[in-house]
C-alpha cells in the first residue's frame, strides 16, 4: 500500500480513501490502513458513522463503568483488546464486573473467562459496527480514546445475546450521528532528569505486592524502562527476544500455566492459564502466536525490540516477570507464572525464566 495523505478534516475525502483501500485490498486492517492514510483508527472508523455504524458515547446518565457492567448481557462473545505490537483475544463471558474510583480515578475489573483491567479516564467515544467480510457479518463494540486509538473491541458470535446488543446501543447511541470524529494527541508524559537511586533500589526492595511497582514509579517520577536500567542486576537484566518463541513452546510442552499482560492506556487484558499451540508466522512480519480455541496472542517480533526479566519482592517472595518493550521503551506486554495473591509463584516458571540467557 503506497502512503496516501488525505486531509483528514473532509470526511468524504476520507471515506472514498478508505472505500477504495477496501476495494483493492479486501482483507486489509482498518488500523493499517488509518496508519497508511495518516488518520486514527476513530476518525477512519467515523466516515461510516450511519445505518451500519453508530456512535456511541456516555453522559452523567449512562456511564462508562455502567457500559461495562452491562456487557454480561452480551453472553458468548471475543474480547480484543491490543496496542501497536501485541493483540490479544479471548472468547467467553464477561462474567464478574466491578467498577470503583470516580472521575480520573475510575477503574474496573473483569474476572472470569475475559479478564481486564479497565482504566475510564481513557474511554472517549464509542461504535457500534457491523462490517461484512466475506461471507460473514462481524458485529462489534468499539471504544477509542481521544487520540483515536482503539481501546478495546467486543465482537459477537454466534452464542451471543443480539437483544442485548441492541439494547446497549439503543441505551448509549449519541446524539452527534454525522459521519467523521475529532481527536486530540496525548501530551507526552514528563520524568525527573535524575532518580535518587539507593533510595529508589532500597524501596524496591522492600515492595509487598507487585501491584505497588506502579506507585514506586510515581512516587520516584521514573519512567518503567528508566527503573529497569536502573535496577540492572539487582532486580532485573535484559535478555534476547529470541527466546520469548523458547518460553511459550516451553510453557506449552510442559504444560505451565502462565499469565500474559497486553494493552493500552485504556484497557488491559489478561491471559490466565495453559497455552497449546504456538506459531511464528512470516509473511512480510514475523508474528508469534497462540492459536488456541478461546484465547489468541499475536506478538509483533519486529517491534518487541528489547526484553527485561524483572524480579519483584512481595510477602510471598519474589514475582518473576518478563517484560517486552518496542523501540520507543513503551511497554508491548508482560509474562509471569501462574499466580494468585498469598500464594508463591510456580518454581516451574522460575527455573524456565532462570534457564535464559542474559545479555
């Protein structure tokens, strides 16, 4: 596909653009293509605002927390959610939802077969689509932020409850129903030039749950990379991404169940369990796979530029963890062993993690 500009404010410009990208390329991603075209995946998605494509948005009435507790009535259904190097999907149920905090602070939980973390300051705008392809119809529930980038994306199946898909876009339909969508960049987050390192590595080590790294690094105004560097041979060391293909085939030969962590400002979406068949898969991109019957991965080789094994304390002893990052130290994804809060992780997953090479 040649590189295209396009003005992004003249929507039909827009539109034909990406009908004619549909025309010559059926199969091709609607993400790829708004890259090639200079847009955001929103304001692409937005020229089909329409009969086949509603907006959807949440006011003091109908909240995002309260979106999401009502896809549970959704059933059966795939939950994807990525960023620009990982994909992950996961076929089931939304089945334990909890929401809590306010304003900024608002959070939710997913638990059961399609686990997320789910952050709202981040939800913007939302589509309800329905696109053919092929010989198939794919319904869906898209949420972007307000740079334009997806959050997350639920697609129905065949299980799925379509009332109650109507329902919710009946309930969350905007007012604003004119094709096209404005966006508005992030500004890049800012870190203190120097880090007061013993006291950073002495905090470091006296953490009790891995779910206060995050606040560490607040705390410290550290970038994650940044911590990284700085914790190299105490709490972490680089390694090859070449093994990553060795730790899942290892995992899955052995049957350990692992955890995967992938997502975006937005949404994180989790991966609990044994995985069974993985592919590298090269065409003009080398992707490493997980081709399960419920739960896919598909991980960018070319992008996970650098690969950090990091250790952190907690009651239970150390949390081993393999952390994936692109070229810009923006973190693709994270592996762990199975665990659960009070239990030690797995020595299975130690030992795999401890049989890498550093570099």
């Amino acid at each position: 596909m040649e590189n295209l500009t396009i003005d992004k404010t003249d929507v039909q410009a827009l539109k034909k653009a990406w009908e004619e990208i549909q025309a010559t390329q059926p199969n091709v991603r609607i993400r790829n293509a708004a890259q090639e075209l200079g847009v955001s995946e929103a304001e692409l998605l937005a020229t089909e605002v329409g009969p086949t494509c509603v907006r959807l948005d949440a006011t003091p009435e109908r909240s995002w927390p309260d979106f999401l507790k009502r896809l549970p009535e959704l059933g059966y259904v795939m939950s994807l959610t990525r960023n620009d190097a990982c994909v992950l999907e996961h076929k089931g149920k939304f089945q334990k939802v909890e929401t809590f905090g306010e304003g900024e602070r608002a959070m939710g939980t997913v638990i059961g077969p399609i686990e997320t973390r789910v952050f709202f300051s981040a939800w913007h705008v939302g589509f309800a689509h329905q696109m053919t392809k092929g010989d198939r119809t794919l319904t869906s529930l898209q949420i972007f932020d307000k740079a334009g980038e997806a959050i997350t994306k639920i697609y129905l199946q065949e299980k799925s409850n379509n009332d109650a898909f109507l329902k919710i876009v009946e309930d969350y339909r905007s007012d604003n129903q004119e094709p096209g969508q404005t966006v508005e960049p992030y500004s890049q987050p800012t870190f203190g030039d120097s880090v007061d390192k013993p006291a950073f590595l002495q905090e470091w080590s006296e953490l009790k749950d891995t779910h206060d790294f995050f606040g560490m690094l607040k705390r410290h105004n550290v970038h994650r990379y940044k911590a990284l560097e700085i914790a190299n041979g105490t709490f972490s060391y680089p390694i090859s991404t070449d093994n990553l293909q060795q730790v899942l085939e290892t995992a899955a030969s052995t049957k350990l169940p692992i955890m995967i962590f992938a997502g975006n400002r937005g949404n994180l979406q989790i991966q609990q369990g044994k995985v069974k068949t993985i592919r590298l898969l090269e065409s003009q991109e080398k992707w490493l796979n997980v081709l399960d019957p419920e739960f896919n991965m598909h991980l960018k080789l070319e992008a996970s530029q650098t690969a950090w094994v990091v250790r952190k304390p907690t009651s239970e002893g150390n949390v081993t963890s393999i952390e994936v990052f692109d070229a810009e130290k923006n973190m693709i994804a994270q592996f762990f062993g199975l665990r659960k809060p009070g239990i030690p992780e797995l020595e299975a997953w130690k030992q795999l993690v401890d049989s890498l090479p550093k570099l």
